[in-house]
C-alpha cells in the first residue's frame, strides 16, 4: 500500500504517536490505503505553525503576484496529475470514475485557476476625503490563521473550495478532510510542497481523538469554514463563540424541484433523475423534493420511474456505471432507517428502497435508486435530508401552495424551478429562499458565481470573488492631511473654542 503523509510546518509527516489507521473502499468494504492517525500533539505542532508563518508574513505579505503564481503552479500541478487524483477520489469515496475524472477534478482545478487569478484583484476602496481634514483608505486584509474542515462527499472539490479564497487572501490553513476520505488531501500535500508553498501556510492533517473538536475551539485560529451537517454547523458555532471566532458554514440542504404543467417534460424528467442520483444523493443540493403540478403529475411519474429504473449501479471502476455506493455502512443504515421510517408512516415506495445486490461486491455499500410519495408535507422524508438515493415526490395545484411548501423546510441551500413561462421563472426565484436557484437545469455551478445557503444551509459563500467576504476582514485607515495641532472640534473633549 501507498504510504500517506500529513503535511505539517513544510514537512511531510507521519502521526506522533505511530498510529495508523485503515482506509476503507466504500464499494468492496475493503482497505486499500493506512493512513496516521492525527493526534492532539500534530494538531497543536499544524497550528503553531500556521500562527507562525502568519505572523512573520512569509505569506501575507508577499506580492498579490506572486501568491497568484504559486497557487497557479499548484492548479497545473493538480491537472498534470489529474488521472491519478481522479482514481483516488474514485476509491476513496465510490463515486463512479467518470464523475471524479470528468467532473469533480476538473471543476476543483478551474476553481484553483480562479483563485489563482483573483489573488492578483484584492483591492481596498478608493481613497476620498469624507471629513474634509481626512484622507480615508479601506484595507482588505487577511483574517489570519483557518481552519477547514472538508466532508467526504466530495473531498477533492472541497478542498479546493476551501484552500483557494483562503490562500488567495493571505491567510494560513489547517486542513482537515473527512476521516473516512483523507488520500487526495493528503496527496495534495505532496503538491503543494512541489509547488512551492511555503512552510507552515498550508498543514494537512488527518483526523484523531478529540482532534477535529479541538482544532476548531483552538485559540490561534481565526476562522472555521466547514463544509458539513446542520448539526456540525451548529456546533462550530457553539465553539466558536468562546473567541468570537469568525465562521463559514456550507451545511445540509433539501433541495425542491418545482415542476409546473407547462414544463417541458423530457427535459424536467431527464434533469430531475440526473439532479436526484448525483454522487449516489450524497450531494447537498440533489432534488430531493419534486413537486409536480396535478395536471401533469401522472405523466411525470411514469416517465420519472421508467428513467430511474434504468440508472446502471455498480462497480465505480466502470465507464457504463451511474451510480455506485454510500459512503459506509452506518450511512447505509441512517439511509434504510429514513425509508423504512417513510413507509411505517404511509407513504408509498414506488421503486428501489433496499440494498443494491452487486455480484462481486457483495461487501460493497450499495443501495437502490429509490422513489417515494408522499403529500403530506410535515412528513420526516419531506423535511429532513436523507443523503442517499432517496427522491420524494409530492404533487401540488397551485403557485402559491408550492412556494409555501417548496419554502416549508429549514433549509435554504438550493432549488429548480421547471416552467416555459419566464414571468412565473422569476416570480418563483424571487420568492424562494434558496441561495441557488436554477430554472430550467438543477445542478450547474460555476467558479465565478457564488454558492451558499439561506437559514439553516450555512452562513456565508464559496467559490467566486463574494468568498472573499468570508476570508478577509476591512480595516478603515484615517490619514490627518491639515497638520494642525489642535482641531477645531477639540473644545468638545478638552478646553474652549476658538
């Protein structure tokens, strides 16, 4: 097996202790890779040198220049070695080969590319004279030491979302992938010396005992991004406030899919099957909810059945596979536990909704592509996210009915609206409170566009130039341009005017 080093101070590392642990492929249940195991001892040795090269600016203070080429280097190292980056996430998470490879690597790649780029466009306010006696200049500069938490639904991407503003920025960064998909992370450590990142800016460590909780309640850090639960979310912010840390939170979603009976069907069933499947549901803005209006409702479902039907699960290895397995058995479980929940409290299961059998991978964490009924809106499968081949269909009659229920979850991350009509395409993207919404497409995203959630979906943006709200702070800068000794609105505070 591949022997993985964290990436602490410029150095390539095993875990103090000496632990290993095992690295599990989700579709065959077997280890392909030990990885250390973090403890508390490599956590605090990544920070200290994060504050450190922080504070002596090896980073901060370069040339916007010249951090841009160094994260571009970095970008042309990922693409150089994009085939094998690709096989790793593949194994790593399950996720078909064609959707790390055509998909998930280069999209994180064009996003390094971006922040490459915007590195050089990190500009204060223009310079203006608001007092009179005053020349007033707004800085944008770093917030200091982050530290990024990643999930392992897409390890690679996130990564990239994550260390791309904040390199960009100025700041260092402690990184921390999902315990159960740390080997492209740790592979871009490798890179990331390659590329000339300086010692201590960028620290790639893997998870440990009481490591993660630590990390982001550590005094020397200055921000947590975190790419995770509602629940997690909640919890960074709890810890978070003990140093008034500031927090970016891209959490979980259950994303609607609005399908009105002027839609153009083919296009709404064919985007509905692609939005719901995607990474195995594993995604936090998969179409979890269709709504479908009553005149068409029929139509849909069939056509929605007949397609869902033919997704090719299996071996991620394969070029033919759609879909291959949940990430663990425990997610697995939380995944048959929400199904069997659905169907106890009445509603029907149309097709799917137990374990995929897949001769030859039998230890393999496969479930069925899986549709559920369900009108009543209250009901656990409509409200809460399942993060698994789960869709729940519900029909509805009018405008205003879908947009309060499309509304009714709290959640806030992203929805679809399907309609030929452009005033009711707007209508609805006004009314939702999603911080994506598509019409007519569920899914796309780009690096110079924002992404993020209202309510409980998280605080603040990835991707795109808004990220950098999240990764800077603004100081006001006030230049006295008189010279004078005494002001005239002295008297106020000390003595008499004159």
């Amino acid at each position: 097996m591949t022997e993985y080093k964290m990436l602490i101070d410029g150095e390539l590392v095993g875990s103090s202790s000496g632990k290993l642990v095992d690295d599990i492929n989700p579709a065959t249940g077997e280890v392909i890779a030990q990885v250390p195991e973090a403890s508390l001892e490599d956590m605090e040795r990544a920070v200290a040198a994060a504050r450190a090269a922080f504070d002596d600016g090896r980073w901060s203070r370069l040339p916007h220049g010249a951090r841009a080429a160094t994260l571009e280097k970095l970008a042309i190292l990922i693409e150089q070695h994009s085939g094998e980056l690709a096989a790793l996430e593949s194994q790593d998470t399950g996720k078909p080969i064609k959707l790390a490879r055509d998909s998930d690597i280069p999209f994180a790649t064009d996003n390094l590319h971006f922040f490459a780029g915007a590195a050089r466009h990190l500009t204060g306010s223009a310079s203006s004279e608001y007092t009179g006696g005053h020349t007033s200049i707004i800085r944008r500069e770093p917030i200091g030491v982050v530290a990024s938490v990643a999930p392992w639904n897409y390890p690679f991407m996130m990564l990239a979302w994550k260390i791309g503003p904040a390199l960009a920025a100025g700041n260092t960064v402690v990184f921390k992938p999902s315990p159960e998909t740390p080997l492209t992370a740790l592979k871009l450590g490798e890179l990331a010396l390659e590329a000339g990142i300086p010692a201590g800016v960028l620290n790639i460590i893997t998870d440990g005992p009481e490591v993660a909780p630590r990390l982001v309640g550590h005094k020397a850090v200055n921000m947590v991004s975190i790419t995770g639960s509602t629940r997690s979310g909640k919890y960074v912010m709890r810890t978070g406030a003990e140093t008034i840390k500031r927090v970016h939170l891209e959490l979980g979603g259950k994303a609607p899919f609005i399908v009105y009976g002027d839609a153009d069907l083919d296009a709404a069933v064919q985007g509905a099957v692609v939005g719901g499947y995607v990474n195995c549901g594993q995604d936090c803005t998969a179409a979890t909810r269709i709504y479908v209006q009553d005149g068409i409702y029929d139509q849909f479902v069939q056509a929605f059945v007949q397609k869902v039907k033919q997704i090719r699960v299996g071996d991620p290895r394969l070029e033919s596979t759609d879909m291959g397995p949940l990430i663990s058995e425990r997610q697995r479980h939380s995944v048959e536990g929400f199904v069997e929940r659905a169907l106890h409290a009445g509603a029907n299961i149309v097709t799917g909704g137990k374990r995929a059998i897949i001769p030859g991978f039998e230890k393999g964490y496969f479930f069925e592509p899986t549709i559920i009924v369900e009108d009543r809106q209250d009901a656990e499968i409509v409200q809460s996210e399942v993060f698994g081949p789960v869709v729940v269909i519900s029909r509805f009659s009018t405008e205003e009915e879908v947009l309060q229920k499309a509304n009714g979850v709290v959640y806030g991350l992203a929805a679809s609206v399907w309609t030929r009509d452009i005033y009711k395409a707007m209508h609805a993207s006004q009314r939702l409170q999603f911080g994506t919404v598509w019409i007519n497409d569920h899914l796309p995203i780009a690096s110079e566009m924002p992404h993020g959630g209202y309510k409980e979906s998280g605080i603040g943006k990835d991707m795109s130039m808004y990220s950098f709200d999240e990764y800077t702070q603004i100081k006001h800068v006030l230049v006295e341009l008189t010279g004078e000794a005494r002001k005239g609105w002295h008297y106020t505070v000390f003595g008499d005017p004159e």
